[in-house]
C-alpha cells in the first residue's frame, strides 16, 4: 500500500517542481524589473547631480570670463563668458527638468535661481563699468564683496542639492541591491527545492521502475509455473480474462477444442468453446458468463457435448471458477473440463444391455 502511494506522487511530486521553478522564475522577473527600475533612478540621480555640477561649472566660467576682462580689458574674455551664460541657462532649464518630480529640489531651485540671477547681473554691472569707467570703478564693485556672498549662497544652495542626490543614490543603490540578492536568493532556494523534489521523484521512479521489473520477473515465473503445471494434468484447462477472451489453453484443451493457443488468445470463449446439448443440439449457455454472472463455481449439466473446430464431438464433464485478486477483484475465469465420450459410450452400452 505504501508503494501505492509513493507511485501516486510521483506526477504530483514533477507537478510540484514544475510549478516551484516557475515561481521562483516569477519571483526573480519581478525582483529584476523592480532592480531595472532602481537602477534607472540611480542613472536618473547621476543625471541631476551632473546637471547640478554643469550648473555651477558654467557660473563659474562665467565668472573667470569676467575677471579676465576685468583685468586685462581684452574683449576676447568675453565670448567664453557670454558661451558660459547661454549654456548655464540650458543647464538651470535641464536642472528644473530632471527633478520635475521632487518637490524638495524644486523650491531648492526656486531659492537658487534668484540668487544666480543677482550673481550674473553684478557679473554684468562690473563688466559694463571696465568698458565705460575703466577698471578702478569695477574693480570697486568687486571689493564690496557682494558677488562673493551670492556665490557663497548658491554654493551653499547646491551642495544642499548635491546631499540631497547623494542620500537618494545610496537609498537607490541599496533598493537595487536588496532586489538583486532578494532575487538571487529565490533563483536559489527554488533551484534548491526543485531539484531535490526532481530527486526525490526520481528516486521513487526508480523505486517503482525496479518493483515492476521484479513484480514481471515474479509474473513471468508464476506464469511459467502455472502453464507447466496446467499443462501436465490430464485434464483440458482454459483461462480467459473477466471479459471472456481466452489467455491460456493446455495442450489437452488444443487437442479437444481443435484451436491452437497462439490462434485461439485473445477470441471469445463462445468461439473455441461451442458446446451443445447432446439430445437437444441446442447451444448450451458457456460456463465463463454464468460464472462472471453469478460469481461463483458452476458445472455443466449432463448430456453436454463439444463440437471441435474439425467437426468432432466429446462428451464432456466440466467446472467453472472465478480468479480473484487478494483484495477480492475478479480478473478472469478458468475452465476445467475433460473427454467423458467412453465413459458415456459405455454407460450407454451397459444400459442397452441391461
């Protein structure tokens, strides 16, 4: 019975494995696309930090242009100083769009750009001094310090905003790495629990292969041992299964019905077994139904006679019984009859004489 029961799970057991490896398979694509997503806010976070140096690169410039100018009066400072205002315009503009979806770096940005608007226009005023007052009066403006103060708070503006990008990036980072083990650990633990369910299955198949191949052994033996010794009685023997077909015969049984085994398996008993009533020459109803019927041991009334597939006819005597399992299932039906026709011949004679 235990045997049993292992058989019958080892479909469940393949079912089981199949099912667990497509979950961790499920379990892992959600982890990667969550690790996708986390790592495309990391490359967004690099994208607004580097926007933010660009920013202050370009103020910067800007304020080398000047200095430039103010110190030698070439106008040629000029150009890279008016190249770094239009770039720090497209930069400020790439800040604001970058961080469209942080409220925190957007009122950071609203506080910043006031202040770079002052720093560009004191930029300006000092520039515009050197060209129609000379460099002493612009120079003065830049010894008040104010450009320096502005510079000062958006620095200070910007490394806020730095700090702010940082702390995201770590948050993102450590995001993507938890899905990436949390990942690693499912593809894991299932290939672990699917394999070793594989391995089990496996094992019970092996199990149930071996115990078929003994229990055919085991058959094949019983089968030999059964056809040798039904096939040295004197009696004729016929086996068929639950449904009447014929699946053993003894050589005595050839000889009467007519019918080789090799021809004769696998045909309905009412074929090979035609019997009859001597006096009548009715058909006799064939004692493997009546026992399939009934379920129990039946013989043949008196007069019965078997018409051979040559034409020959035997007076025979006979007693049907069911084959049944250990568990009480009825699988087939065996025949046993014999040749009375002297028996009878000299019954008959002895009668006469009498």
């Amino acid at each position: 019975m235990q045997w049993k029961m292992e058989t019958h799970l080892i479909p469940l057991g393949f079912v089981a494995a199949v099912a667990i490896f497509a979950f961790s398979g499920w379990k892992s694509y959600q982890n990667m696309t969550r690790a996708a997503e986390a790592v495309a806010l990391q490359k967004h976070t690099y994208e607004v930090s580097k926007s933010l140096d660009e920013t202050l690169l370009r103020l910067v410039d800007a304020e080398t242009g000047q200095r430039g100018y103010l110190l030698t009066g070439d106008v040629a400072y000029l150009a890279p100083y008016h190249a770094a205002i239009k770039n720090l315009d497209q930069a400020i503009t790439r800040l604001k769009d970058l961080t469209s979806d942080n409220p925190n770096q957007q009122k950071r940005i609203q506080a910043i750009e006031p202040i770079i608007e002052k720093k560009l226009a004191e930029l300006q005023r000092t520039i515009d001094l050197r060209t129609e007052r000379g460099s002493i009066a612009a120079n003065q403006v830049v010894l008040e310090g104010s450009g320096k103060g502005w510079m000062d708070e958006i620095r200070v503006l910007a490394s806020e905003m730095a700090n702010a990008e940082n702390d995201l990036l770590r948050l993102r980072t450590q995001n993507t790495n938890e899905r990436l083990a949390s990942s690693s650990r499912t593809i894991t633990a299932g290939v672990i629990v699917g394999i070793s369910l594989l391995s089990l299955c496996f094992g019970l198949l092996v199990r149930e292969l071996s115990e078929r191949k003994r229990a055919q052994e085991a058959l094949g033996k019983s089968e030999k041992w059964f056809s040798t010794t039904l096939g040295s009685i004197g009696d004729a023997v016929i086996a068929t299964d639950i449904s009447g077909e014929i699946t053993f015969m003894n050589s005595v049984a050839q000889s009467l019905t007519g019918w080789g085994l090799k021809e004769a398996r696998g045909k309905q008993m009412d074929l090979v077994f035609k019997i009859v009533n001597r006096d009548t020459r009715q058909p006799v109803e064939n004692p493997v139904k009546k026992v399939v019927r009934e379920r129990k041991i039946v013989g043949l009334a008196n007069h019965t006679v078997l018409i051979s597939k040559g034409g020959g006819e035997f007076h025979i005597e006979d007693s049907a019984a069911p084959i049944v399992t250990d568990s009480g299932e009825d699988i087939g039906v065996v025949l046993v009859f014999r040749d009375v026709t002297e028996i009878k011949r000299a019954e008959e004679e002895l009668r006469q004489s009498q």
